[in-house]
C-alpha cells in the first residue's frame, strides 16, 4: 500500500481524460471559438437598408451611379430604424473578359440571396431573367404597370439618373423573396419606394 504512487490530478487528465476524451475536447474547443468568431463578424458585418445590383454589359463607375444610389436612399429611408440610411448597390460589368465568369457567378449569387431586391440590367439579360421562373416578379401586383410581356421588367433608361451611367438601356425588375417566406417585407416595400420614385424621375 505504502509503495503505491498517489495518482493526482495531473495523472488522472493526461492518462484518463485526455486518452477518452482528447479528441472530442479539442473539437468542442475550436467549434466555440469559430462560433465566437463568427458571431463578432455577424455583429460587424454592414448593415443595408435597401440592396440593389446594376448588371451590364459593360463598366458603370461609381461617380455616375451617385445620383442613383442617393434617389434609392431618399426614396428607401431608414428601413432598419438605426438613425442612418445606408444603401449597397453593386455594380457588375458583364462584359469584363478578365473577370467574366467571376461576374457571372456574382450576379448569380446576388439573384440568389433574398436581401437583394431591386435589379437593373440592360436589354438582353433582363428579358432572359425575367422569362426564367423564380428570379423576378410581375409589377403589377406591387402597382407598377408595365406593357412589357414577361411582365417582369419596366424600362427606365429614358430616366436622366440612368442615361449619367451609359446608354445600356436600363430595365428595372424586382425580386421579392417574401412569396416564397424568405425575405423580409420591409426590404421588398423600400425596393417598390425608389423603383416608383425612379419612375418618377426626370427623363
């Protein structure tokens, strides 16, 4: 009896916890400080009031989308009630040959996520969107008449904030992902807001 080490502590979380459960409490480690992590980017992700994308093909600066990203603002306001209006509208130039499919995979990704819900592309590829199902909506069930024949596109590139961004002959279509419970309703109303105000805009 006497002869017998005591086996403490240390001896008991090397040679009985760490053998049975080393494994699973390195994994339980790093899952929390990825969700640590996670979570601290969530907080300081930014966040929009409207998300809106300008496709073409071809460049559109930021200078010349100013004016379109200031009408979105006034007419979406402070749709998350944070005290500050805070627009994102990507720009995707489709024609780019260094970075075409990188575009592409954009646009699809933007198509795809439901906070994005104003969209405004050229002839070619709003016609092709708006045939597909599931990436626009029809107009009129949000008051915008349309004499388009998808329904699914209204033309504003007689619009002088559109002409400032190129002669792409801008079509403006909306992506409301409420109807299919995903969405938020607030995003889809501040869209409907500055696509009327577009309208409403000088030629």
């Amino acid at each position: 009896m006497e002869n017998k080490r005591k086996k403490g502590f240390s001896y008991w979380l090397v040679n009985v916890f760490w053998y049975h459960y080393g494994k699973l409490s390195l994994l339980i480690a790093v899952l929390i400080i990825l969700a640590a992590v996670l979570t601290v980017q969530a907080l300081q992700k930014e966040k929009y009031d409207l998300n809106a994308v300008v496709a073409v093909p071809g460049p559109v600066s930021e200078e010349s989308a100013e004016e379109l990203k200031e009408l979105i603002a006034g007419a979406a306001g402070d749709v998350d009630g944070n005290g500050r209006v805070n627009i994102n509208l990507q720009l995707v130039d489709l024609s780019d040959e260094e970075h075409f499919e990188d575009n592409h995979y954009r646009l699809l990704l933007y198509l795809s996520l439901p906070e994005y819900t104003l969209f405004f592309m050229d002839g070619q590829y709003s016609e092709t969107y708006s045939r597909k199902e599931g990436y626009f909506n029809e107009l009129a069930g949000y008051g915008i008449e349309t004499s388009d024949p998808t329904g699914k596109r209204i033309y504003v590139g007689d619009k002088k904030i559109m002409k400032a961004m190129g002669g792409y002959g801008f079509y403006a279509c909306l992506s409301d992902w409420t109807t299919d419970g995903k969405g938020d309703r607030t995003w889809t109303e501040a869209a409907v807001r500055a696509l009327k105000a577009l309208l409403s805009s000088p030629e």
